[in-house]
C-alpha cells in the first residue's frame, strides 16, 4: 500500500435549507471527525474540509414560503449548521460555504475548463413549464401521484412514501406547487456530462483498483455501474445558483450536484490560500470523501477535467433510522443537533459515543431515546466514568493526590499493560479500516479492563496493610487513566480534555497509547470530577413525547377529508331521525375490545345504545353528562346479548380514532337533528 504525506478529508456538504440531524451525524460528521483526531494524534498532516451548500431548488422552496430571499434562508442555516458542528467538537479546519466569492470564481472556473475541453454535450428535451409562473419548474417544484404506490404527494424527484427516484414527468396528475396549476412540456436545452463516457475508467479505478472499500460501498457503486451510467445536465433553469459561464445560457445556472462538490475544492482555498494544490493535485496526498455512498459523480468530475487527485476511499454508512421510522426533514421527524444541544446541555460527547457505537456502518441501524440512556448510563457512567473516579478518588485518599512510585509489577499488573497494548492494536486496526465503532468497543474495553484490575488487586484492602502494593495499584490505574484520556479523544473530545487536565497532562499522542508512565510520579492530579452523569428519565420521556407529538402534528397536516359520497335524493335524507340525547351512563361492555353501553336521555323515557368505540375512550365516563348525536330509527339489534337502539354519530380522526359528536350549546334531549 502506498504511504502518503498528508491526507485531506471531506465531509458532505449539508443543505442550508434547515440544521443537521442525528442522521447526518451518523452517516458523515462524527466518523469523518473521528477519522481526522485520529491522524492529528499520530502526528500526520491532515486537512478537513467542511461547508454548506447553499444552491438547489429545496432552498427556494424554503425562501418562497417564507416570503424572504433565498440568501436570507442560507445565511440563517449556515449559521446554525457551523455554530452546531462546534458545540459538538467536529474539528473542521474550514467549514466555508458555497455562495461565497471565491467558491463562485472556482465554479465557474471548473465548468469553463470542461466546456473549452470539449466534456459537455447539449442537449435539447421537453420539461415541465409553468406558464402563469413564466418558468420551467424544478423536480421539487412539482408534486403528484407517484406511479409505483400511488401517494398523492409525491415530489418530481422522489417519493419519500416508497423512496422510489422519480423524475417529474413521470408523476400522475403533476401539479406545479408555485400556482397549483397542471404544467405543460416545453423543450430547453441543457448541458450534460457524458458519465458513459467515463464507465470503464470508473468501473476499472472503483472495482479493480478498491477492492478494499467498504462491501456497501463497492457494492452500490458496482450497481450502479451495472445498469450502465447515462448523461447527466449539469444546468438548469434556476434564477438562484452560479450563472452558467459561456454565452447564448442566459437564466440557467450551474446544476447543484456539480456546483455543490466543487465546494471542497474553494473551501480548501479559503483555508489555506496558495498553498490548496497541494491537498488537491500532489500525488503524495490521499484524499477521503465521507459523502452518501451513491456519489460517484464527483469522481468523474475530477477525471473530466484531468489534473486532480482521486479519492483514495469514499468510508460511507447506511441510514439510521429514528425510534424505528425514517428520518424524515420534510416531516420534522428527527433529532436536531441544536436542539439537542439546548435541551441536552453538556452532553456532546454523550451523543457522539451513542451514534458511533450504533452507527450504521454496514447496515441501516435504529437510534431510541432508551437505547441512548441505557448506552449513557450502564457504560460510559458505570464503566468509563466509574473507573476513572474510583482511580482518582482512592489516590486522593491514601496520597493526597501525589501519584505514587510504582514498585514490583505483579502478573496481574503484567496482564492489565499487555491487555491495553492488544486493545491499541485492536483499535489502530480498526481505524485505519473505518470501523469506528469496533474501534469503540476496543476503547471501552480499555475501561472495563481497569475495572476488572482495581476489583482483583482491591488497593482499599492492602492499604491496610501493604502500602508498597497499594501504591503500585494506583500508579498503575492513573496511568491506565492517562491512556483511556488517549483511546477516547477522537469519540469523547471533551472528556479526554476534562480527563487530561485532571492528570496534569497537556499534550497527548497516539504513540503515548499502550505506556504507563504517561504521569511521572511524584505529579499532583486534580481533584475527581464526574465525567458523566446518569440520563434521568424525565429527559428521555421529554424527548419521546416530542416525537409523539411531531407525529400527531403530521398527520394532521397530512390528513384529507374522505371524498364525497354519492348523490342521495332529499327524499332519503328526510327518512333519517338524528336526534340529541343526554349521556347518563357510559360503560365498557365486559368481555368486548370496542363497544361502549351508553344510558341515553332521549327525551322519551331513555334507551341504550351499544357504540364500537371503546378503543377512542380509554375512560368512557368522561362522556356522561355529555349532549350527543344518534340516530334514533335504526331497528333494534342483538351485540354481545345486549340490545341496542339506536346508533351514536362521531367523527373520525386523522388518526383513525372517533369523537362522538353533539351539539355546541344546550339542546334539550329528543331535540330533532335536521
């Protein structure tokens, strides 16, 4: 394998149409992070890019139903998106942005060079126009009834009911969400570049030359590949975007996919200047992209225009999922990171240690708010942080803080240093392959190994007689603290600093990983301080109902009333006798899941009427007393061995629960409905 000088690091450009989400987190953000402390503590150059992507038709979507500019929409995202990824410790050394003058100048520049070298073909087709709108609508400026499993919302590039990809012309009925009205296809002509020309350079540097990426990633890729790659416009109809640099293209502007990645390459520039050829075209830099495993469009980019590097690995997860549903933006079904950040402060690294340890990296995995307490509590409490106090507590007890000499090593505190060292191994292996989250479980493993070591050699009881011992054992588990400071840092940034500054440390290294004479003895440690706190359970079912509730608002948004029924004559209307009654009693039927027995005032000596809808009332006596709706000449009917007269009117919910309907104000009972 090659070695290289340096490696430059890109994440995924978020969309500054809204914050990032526990999602993002998982698939690019944390293990990027990680990936990139790990280098900086062996002491390797690394550059990590970051920055939001701030064109694209979701960001004038946004900017219209707000009734502000697309510019006021990312300006506020991006704010939010950075400040975000701060507070969680991601360690950019740029997080730039895509509307900024030089990323402009750098665009421009990349599809100037392609289009003088003869890389675009144009190309000339039929799209959706709004004509009352005067302009050719975006995919997700169009909404309809998806041809695969019949959801009237669908979007012109996606069905998020099915997740099937779409274009807009293949909508049934398309609306233009601008206006309402139904499009017509109007031809426009567009820039393209031609993938298939560049299918065997891709499949021969993706399937012969990466063998070793990721079996998700080489096996989307070679799917892909597969079904054969087609030309794709890298221009559109847009007014909000770079302008498409080459005369006679006048309202089109560059398409978000190509735009958005040339980000990396302007962010690179902004953060070092001069100096960005080096990251970019000097054949001694790796290159990592962790972006969505399906961009292999980029690539192509880089061997259109011929002087770049290309990427050394494309280290892509899965998808997490959220309480077992999709994450879903659209729908506001997500953990936000600043949310997250307000409602759960001090808890960064808490976060980060949940979404590596269940991070999705070859399979779609489950995020649930009991999963993340129980993963806070029982491990990095009562391991990490138990092992850690018990360490520091016991040295303040029995030295004053001083950290003792150790004297003769024992087999026990042999087995304790080699069991360490085979965890570092454990863990550099499993970093330099992407496996962050058995890189984890080998740290983890680390302190439950000091656990394990302080429960045999139990220093509180040879203090009573054998300080010598005693003060091996603790030199040995300060030490074994000092490496966990070490282990943890590219997960739990914040600890690791809380844990060296309690030490006495400063500068750590991924070489100092494994020794044990990290603290000199004779150095004064610092007074124990909790590293984590126990997740109460008021903070967990805060969380849980917030997503409750975020799924009851949508489905009220998403709900539609029942189309109209038939015409009925007058005539077969008036047969019908609603009337107002009186609850006097309402009961449960015993050995019965839906009916409910109600005791009716009807104004007529009163009757009883049998109701199957028990399972909307979990106490059904909050209706007595109540005015209600029936109908009062259905004939008489046998339910349960119990007679029912009559028939109680309610409405159904959005949610498939009923409400029993009755008048607004005071009606006396056996009052005619009509």
């Amino acid at each position: 394998m090659k070695e290289f000088k340096r490696t430059l690091i890109t994440s995924a450009l978020p969309y500054a149409n809204g914050p990032v989400h526990i999602g993002h987190l998982a698939g690019v953000y944390v293990p990027a992070d990680i990936y990139a402390r790990y280098l900086r503590l062996k002491g390797e150059e690394v550059l990590f890019i970051g920055g939001s992507d701030e064109h694209g038709v979701p960001i004038t979507i946004k900017a219209r139903k707000e009734g502000v500019t697309p510019q006021d929409i990312v300006d506020r995202y991006h704010n939010i998106i950075k400040e975000s990824f701060g507070e969680l410790g991601v360690s950019f050394d740029v997080y730039g942005r895509t509307t900024s003058p030089t990323h402009r100048r750098v665009a421009s520049d990349f599809f100037r060079r392609l289009y003088d070298k003869g890389e675009f073909i144009e190309k000339t087709s039929e799209q959706l126009y709004d004509p009352e709108a005067n302009q050719f609508l975006a995919d997700r400026y169009v909404t309809g009834t998806c041809p695969h499993c019949g959801n009237p919302n669908a979007y012109g590039d996606q069905c998020e009911q099915c997740g099937t990809s779409l274009n807009a012309t293949d909508l049934i009925d398309p609306k233009s969400t601008i206006t309402g009205n139904t499009p017509v296809l109007k031809e426009t002509s567009h820039w393209y570049l031609p993938l298939d020309k560049w299918q065997d350079r891709l499949s021969h540097w993706i399937l012969d030359e990466h063998k070793e990426w990721k079996p998700n990633v080489y096996g989307q890729c070679k799917s892909w590949l597969d079904m054969g790659l087609q030309p794709r416009a890298v221009s559109r109809d847009l007014d909000w975007g770079i302008p498409v640099p080459v005369e006679g293209a006048e309202g089109k502007v560059l398409y978000v996919w190509f735009d958005a990645p040339i980000g990396y390459i302007s962010n690179t520039i902004d953060c070092v200047g001069d100096d960005w050829e080096k990251w970019w075209k000097d054949k001694d830099t790796r290159m990592l992209h962790f972006i969505g495993k399906d961009n292999i469009v980029f690539p192509a980019m880089l061997m259109a225009d011929g002087s770049y590097n290309l990427p050394d690995n494309v280290p892509a997860n899965e998808f997490l999922n959220l309480e077992d549903n999709k994450i879903s933006t659209s729908r506001n079904y997500a953990v936000w990171l600043h949310e997250y950040l307000r409602e759960m402060p001090g808890r960064q690294d808490e976060l980060r240690y949940v979404l590596t340890a269940n991070a999705p990296e070859t399979k779609d995995n489950n995020f649930t708010w009991a999963d993340y307490q129980q993963r806070v509590n029982s491990e990095l409490v009562a391991i990490l942080g138990n092992f850690v106090n018990r360490a520091v507590v016991l040295t303040h007890k029995y030295f004053d803080g001083i950290v003792p000499e150790a004297g003769t090593l024992t087999g026990t505190d042999e087995r304790l240093m080699a069991e360490i060292n085979a965890l570092k191994d454990e863990m550099t292996a499993s970093l330099d392959t992407f496996h962050f989250r058995d890189a984890l479980r080998a740290a983890m493993d680390m302190a439950r190994a000091g656990n394990k070591y302080l429960q045999e050699t139990e220093p509180w009881k040879t203090a009573k007689s054998d300080m010598a011992r005693t003060a091996t054992i603790l030199n040995m588990a300060i030490q074994t603290c000092a490496n966990l400071a070490i282990a943890f840092e590219p997960f739990l940034p914040f600890m690791s600093e809380k844990l060296v500054s309690m030490l006495g440390g400063d500068k750590i290294t991924w070489a100092m990983l494994g020794c044990f004479d990290l603290v000199p003895a004779g150095a004064k440690i610092g007074e124990p301080v909790l590293l984590f706190e126990k997740v109460e359970d008021s903070a967990i079912e805060f969380q849980q109902e917030k997503l409750r509730k975020t799924v009851e608002q949508n489905m009220l948004d998403a709900w539609k009333p029942e189309p109209v029924k038939d015409d009925v004559p007058f005539e077969e209307f008036e047969k019908m006798d609603i009337r107002v009654g009186k609850v006097l009693e309402c009961t449960k039927v015993p050995k019965s899941k839906k009916l409910l027995e109600f005791k009716i005032d009807d104004g007529m000596g009163g009757r009883t009427i049998l109701s199957g809808i028990a399972q909307s009332y979990e106490d059904p006596s909050v209706l007595v007393g109540k005015e209600i709706c029936f109908m009062a000449n259905f004939a008489p009917r046998k339910m349960m061995g119990r007679e029912s007269c009559g028939m109680i009117l309610s409405a159904v919910n959005p949610d498939g629960t009923l409400t029993v309907v009755g008048p607004t104000g005071p009606v006396k009972p056996g009052a005619t409905v009509g």
